[in-house]
C-alpha cells in the first residue's frame, strides 16, 4: 500500500489541515492500494492564495522560459512512465499494455506537444493599428476526471503553464496517486513555488472549494454534464470563465459503401476501450437496415472476443451503474446479443462486454451516456435518417464515419452536430482541438485551440 501524506502547495508537500485520508481501492481486487489527504476549503485557500502570488512571476516568464520547463516537465515524467503505467492499472484496473500505451503514452505526446507550443506560439500579433496582446488569464482551477486520470492533468496543466498561468489541481478521488507522481515529476522539473499546486480531496469539498474560490479566473472541468451544469452555476455567479469538457453519446454512422467489417470491429473495439470509460466512445452504432442483421453478428461476435481482454469499471457504485443501465435497456425492449447484467467474476468491479440491437433512438441506453462497455447498434433506412438518429441527443462531443470514399463520410460528418469526427477510423491527433457541441461542454482542449483557453486578449491602440 502507497500512503501519500502531503498535499504540494507552494513548492513544499504539507499535511492537510483536517487530517482525514481518502482510502484508494484497486477495482480488479477491491483491495485498498494508497491513501491521500482529503484536502477541503481551508487547504484549497492556501493552494489559491500560493498560486495567486505567483501569477505576476509566472505571467511574466518568457515563453522559451515557460517551453523549457515543459520540456523538463516532459522528461521527468518520462523517466516515470513505467510507475505511471502500474499505478494506473492498480488504482483505474486498466490493463498493464493498456495503461502503457495509452495512460503513460498519450499524456507524455500532449506534454511534448506544448512545450513545442509554448516556444512557438504568438502571443501577440497586429491587426490594423492595434497591437494585440495574448495574456494569461489568471490562476486556473483545473478539477479532472478519474478514467484518464494523467491525460486529463497533462491537458489542463500544461496549457495553462504554457500561458504563464499557475494552477491549482483537484484530481478525481478515484484515482489521486497518479497526481502524485506528477506533482512529484512538476517539482523535479524546477517548476517555481506556487505555479503548481495539487490538493486531494472529495468533489464537493475540495472541488467546491475550488470552483467558488473568488481567487480562481478561470476553471477546467472533465467529468459529467451534471456536475458541470452546477460548476457553470457556481462559476457564473462569480463572473468567472468556465471550460467545461463533459459528456458524451456519440455516432459510429456506417454508410453502405463502407467496408462492414473492419467499421464494425473497430467500432466495437472503440467502446471496450479503457472498459468503456470513455467520454468519447462511439457508443452508438448506426447501420443500414439492410446491413443490419451482418454488423449486428459482426459486433457480438467481436464483443465475445473481449471477456476477460478488459478490466473493471472504476468502483463499485459505477459497476452498479452501468448494470443498471443494461437491465433497462432489456426492460425497454432492446435485445442483448452479449454480455448482460451478471457480473462476470466474483470479486472485483468488472461489467461483460455487452452488446444490444434492436435498439430504438428515444430508449434510455441510446440517450443517456453509460460509460461501461456497452454498444447499441441503431438501424436507419437512408443518410438524412441516420443524420436525424446521430444528432438526436443533447450531446455532441464526437463521432466517426465509414465509407468508401473518403469525401463521402466527410460529407455526411460536416453535417453531424459533433466537436470531433474521425473518418474511417482516422489516428488520434494530440494538436486537435477536441470538446462538444450542446452538453458536451464549452471550450477545447489539445493544441493551439485548447492553449487558447487559458489566454485572454488585450489591445492596444496606436
């Protein structure tokens, strides 16, 4: 067991002040791998109150200043990719081949990304007879999410510190030791007292803390639509920005001409990904009725492959959330082709890989967002139906497209109410923006888009 005692505010790790710990649990075994302090309001005052005397230091960092912390930042986490994979798979239950290429890999790429950004970047630029300036927006409340728990630090904070804004960081309960290490691989960077500040806690303590702390500017929130409706609520009243990345029902639309097979394979591959605890995941697919019947064959037999190839879902209260979710699906009528309720081993929070056809646009597990490995596939009778079908839920965070001929699927995906489509199953892009339409959220992240988040905008007049 890992005991983490400190929380690392102004450049030192210090007790919290009501000194009760968060029990982490490893979800494969239900075993209590680590503790963390459970920082509240008083620890996230003096995190604010650190990063708040910073800021005018920080802010004035020259960017190739800003870059080549990032970059130190970059190889100091890289010199602990091995135990940011094992400790992802001890407190997430993400598989170890998983946790390496994906929860060490993606977020090492992001960091590279923009340290690269910050060296290169304007920040200012003229435009007639006005110079413009690109400032940072303050002191940043970044509050992140326990399925990608160091991708989601990395794609807050490194932004922010390539703005020359300071940070205060409240990672998700589920999975706090990897902030740990990343705090620890900030102070090996030489990242100045106070640019950086990492306070564990519960959500509605130490995150309500943090997104009503008048000396916050700006807050970044992962994590789902309702909690971010209310940090909008919270934020709003303060006048303060919001950058809300949420939740997520997104279309897999398999037009005809697409080859069948390898769309649904993928697709299928894409929500069992991370034991479907992705924001992101293609969890509706949508094939032509006369295609039906094979994709539908295609996807359970492709599902039945995935057994015991996924880890659990993250604690016991989402184990009984997406099982929820799967006996309503039966109770509405749609017909389950694999997987099921039945938790598949006696210990541990694992969900089968579940598989529904027959599934209609208006029932609960085409609507509402799972996040556990369960697809439903979706008939439709031509394109303008299957556009209805992909646009029609409050979300519009992503999506992809198949089809034979490239201009085709991207004729169709320029039509889809959606922040990011891939076509015919296009790479990941760490210099994409990526973010929703409607509930999905407000704001990018990744890139100059989501650099552009932490920045605010002055002019000056010549």
């Amino acid at each position: 067991m890992k005991a983490h005692d400190a929380l690392y505010i102004d450049g030192a790790w210090r007790p919290a002040a009501s000194g009760e710990v968060i029990e982490v649990v490893n979800p494969a075994d239900e075993q209590v791998i680590g503790k963390v302090p459970a920082g509240g309001a008083l620890d996230v005052d003096t995190a604010v109150r650190a990063a708040g005397t910073a800021l005018p230091g920080s802010a004035a960092t020259p960017p190739a200043e800003r870059a080549a912390r990032l970059a130190a930042l970059h190889q100091a986490l890289d010199g602990r990719k091995d135990e940011i994979a094992g400790t992802v798979t001890a407190e997430l239950g993400s598989p170890p081949k998983f946790s390496e290429a994906v929860h060490a890999a993606v977020p090492l790429a992001v960091a590279a990304s923009f340290a690269e950004l910050a060296a290169t970047h304007s920040f200012e630029e003229k435009v007639g007879n006005s110079t413009v300036l690109h400032e940072p927006i303050g002191v940043v409340g970044a509050i992140t999410p326990w399925n990608y728990p160091l991708h989601q630090i990395v794609a807050k904070v490194a932004p922010a510190l390539a703005a020359g804004c300071t940070v205060v960081l409240k990672p998700a309960e589920d999975t706090p030791l990897v902030a740990q290490l990343f705090a620890e691989a900030v102070h090996e960077a030489g990242v100045p007292a106070g640019v950086f500040n990492l306070v564990t806690g519960l959500g509605p303590v130490a995150g309500q803390a943090l997104a009503e702390h008048p000396g916050v500017d700006l807050v970044s929130f992962t994590g789902s639509t309702a909690v971010g409706r209310h940090i909008g609520a919270v934020a709003g009243a303060a006048v303060k920005k919001v950058a809300l990345e949420l939740g997520g029902k997104s279309a897999n639309v398999i037009l005809p001409s697409a080859d069948l097979a390898r769309a649904v394979n993928v697709g299928v591959a894409n929500v069992m990904s991370n034991s479907g605890q992705t924001c992101s995941a293609w969890t509706r697919m949508l094939v032509h009725r006369d295609q039906y019947a094979e994709a539908v064959e295609l996807a359970a037999t492709a599902a039945a492959k995935y057994g015991d190839r996924i880890g659990p879902v993250v604690s016991a209260r989402q184990q009984a959330r997406v099982r929820g979710y799967i006996e309503k699906g039966i109770a509405e009528g749609a017909r389950l082709v694999a997987g099921g309720p039945e938790a598949p081993r006696e210990r541990g929070y694992f969900v089968s890989p579940t598989v529904f056809a027959d599934v209609t646009p208006e029932m609960t597990i085409a609507q509402e967002e799972i996040f556990g490995p369960v697809l439903t596939i979706l008939r439709y009778e031509d394109e303008e139906d299957a556009l209805r079908i992909a646009n029609g839920t409050v979300y519009g965070l992503a999506g992809a497209v198949w089809a034979a001929e490239e201009a085709e699927a991207v004729a169709f995906a320029r039509r889809m109410d959606t922040g990011q489509v891939d076509i015919n199953g296009g790479r990941f892009n760490p210099l994409a923006p990526f973010g929703g339409y409607k509930q999905s959220g407000v704001g990018r992240e990744l890139g100059s888009h989501g650099l552009a988040e932490y920045l605010q905008t002055k002019s000056l007049q010549f």
